[in-house]
C-alpha cells in the first residue's frame, strides 16, 4: 500500500504531505528493512528511529523530526495495531465441519461455521454463525456460544457455561473447570464440595494460553466485555471480573474476588479471596493484596498498599545497611 493510503486510513497526518512511499508490512523498529514501516511510542525512542531501517514510521505528533516519512497521530500504538491489520492478513480457516468432528445430534451449530478435526461438541450446545473450533476443541453439553467465537487448539468449554460474540480463547484455555471447594469430613478427610455453577464470559473477551476460569461452587463466575486476560492466568470460583479490565500474566483471583471497571493487575498479581477491588485500580507487578481497595488507587509490595509510599519505602529499604552501621557506630562511641 501506498503509505498515503495508509495514513488515510489510520487517520494519521503524513509528513512531508507529499511523501510517496510504497509499504509492504510492518516491522520492528531495530530490524526493519526498506519497504516496511514501523513505530516508535514515544520520543525515548528518538535515537532507534533515526538508525532504523524503515521506509517510514508511526509516530506521536510531537515526536521529534526524522529524515524519512513519518505518520503523526495522537495514540502510535493504537495506530500500529491497525496498520499489522492493514497489512498482515490472517489466514482463514475452510468453513465447514471436518469428519473427524464428533457433535451430538442434538448440537445446534451456526451457518458459517469452521469445525475442526477431532473437534468433540456435546448435547444440547449451541454455538453461533461465523464460528470457528480448531483440531480437539471439546464443548461440553448444555453449553450456549454466540457468534464469531474462536477457539484454538485443545480449548475446553465444559458443562452449563455461557459465552457471548466475539470472543477469543487461545490454545489450552479451560472455562468452568471445577472450583477449589473441599470440606473436612467427621474424620478429618477433604470431602468435595460439588461445584454446580456456571462461567458466564461477556462479549468482545480475550483468554489467552493456558488460563483457567473456575466455575461457581453455586451461582456463576463471570468476566466482563472486553476484558483481556493474559497466559496462565488463574481466576477461581464465584469471582466477577468488571469489563474491560486486564489480567496480565499469571495472575492470580481466589474465590469470590470482585474486580471492578478498567482494572490493570500486572504479571504475577496476587488477589486474596473474598476482596473487592474498585474500578479503575492499578496493581503493579508481583504485588499481593490482602483487602478492599478503593477506586483510582495504584498499590504495590506484598502486602500491597499505596505505590508513592511504596516506592520510598523501597528506597529506604536499599538504605538499610548504611543506616544500621550508622546507628551501631553511634551506639559504640556512646
């Protein structure tokens, strides 16, 4: 594409307006090569610009000058994201049900749909049009799925589960796997509490590899619209997870957690059960919280509390050594 064409599209300003330049695809910015075009989030990447090989870059309006052509906007990486799209088409997968499928008669599956080999669908599921189940995708029974869904590769749905439109489950994804429930018995032995509820996933939801949402012991889980959760993510029994929140990397919800509105919990997060988190909050990585905590607030540590005290109590700590020879020195000449 011509990158004119490009930057209509994007609704990104081209400079020099004039510039004629034709992109075949995107690149990273410290191994492109001529013909792609590639981006820069802020002007800390000033200096990778200038040496970059690149034909042209997306960059923030206030983004340093460069010698090549460039696509000014207002959020580079949103408009990155839209150029891959552009320009990287995804394969599409043959519509259809292969022969190896195994799906109850009494399965109801969209017009439009991809259903691949050895792909297992039980009684009474239905999935919407436009569907696509890639090899050893298995839909327990009684299970309801809207349109556009896209599971790939060894995705499990089980039993009474409901999903909306559009969602996306990467490789090994488990929905409605049992919860952690076991009660001591007269003797002292673990006994199983059943879990009969259900996972209730929203619309435009994203779950990538090897995460796992438990289903309810009673009542549902449930994960808000557009809300995107990262690998290896654990959500338990009876949480609700507000939309568009984001789970990154091995996070971590016992049972009952409630996770409000546009919530970040970074990598390896760790939320103790029955808590509420408010909407709008911001867990750094590897925190462990241990109560309630309000809406707007950004905490850190283990146990987690505000992310300024945190980090001069972080400072402090790095300063203990010369503090503690300071005080015995002290102590010794008194």
């Amino acid at each position: 594409m011509k990158l004119k064409e490009i930057a209509d599209k994007l609704g990104a300003r081209l400079d020099p307006p004039d510039a004629d330049v034709e992109i075949s695809s995107v690149g990273a910015i410290e191994s492109a090569r001529p013909g792609q075009i590639t981006f820069a989030v802020s002007s800390k990447y000033a200096p990778m610009a200038r040496n970059t090989g690149a034909s042209a870059l997306i960059v923030e309006e206030k983004f340093p000058a460069l010698d090549k052509p460039a696509l000014r906007t207002r959020n580079p990486q949103f408009a990155y994201a839209r150029a891959v799209e552009l320009l990287h088409s995804q394969p599409q997968e043959k519509r259809g049900i292969h022969p190896t499928a195994v799906i109850d008669p009494s399965a109801r599956i969209g017009p439009n749909s991809s259903i691949g080999a050895c792909v297992v669908i039980g009684a009474d599921a239905e999935i919407g049009e436009g569907c696509t189940l890639l090899p050893h995708v298995v839909i327990y029974r009684d299970v309801k799925i809207g349109k556009n869904f896209f599971a790939h590769a060894h995705v499990s749905v089980r039993e009474n589960c409901v999903i909306g439109n559009n969602v996306l489950l990467h490789n090994g994804v488990v929905i409605g796997s049992d919860g952690f429930g076991f009660a001591k018995d007269d003797s002292g032995s673990w006994y199983k509490i059943p879990q009969v509820g259900r996972v209730v996933i929203e619309d435009n939801v994203e779950i990538q590899a090897n995460s796992c949402i438990d289903r309810a012991s009673l009542g549902e889980t449930r994960i808000g619209r557009n809300t995107k959760i990262d690998n290896l993510t654990h959500v338990a029994h009876n949480c609700a997870v507000g939309e568009n929140s984001m789970l990154c990397a091995q996070v971590g919800l016992a049972g009952s957690t409630e996770i409000g509105k546009n919530v970040i919990l970074a990598g390896q997060v760790g939320v103790a059960g029955h808590c509420k988190i408010g909407d709008g909050v911001i867990v750094t990585a590897q925190s462990g919280t241990h109560g309630d905590i309000p809406a707007g607030a950004m905490i850190s540590g283990s146990p987690a509390f505000d992310h300024k005290q945190w980090l001069r109590s972080v400072t402090a700590f790095t300063k203990l050594p010369e503090l503690a020879r300071a005080l015995r020195g002290k102590t010794n000449k008194e």
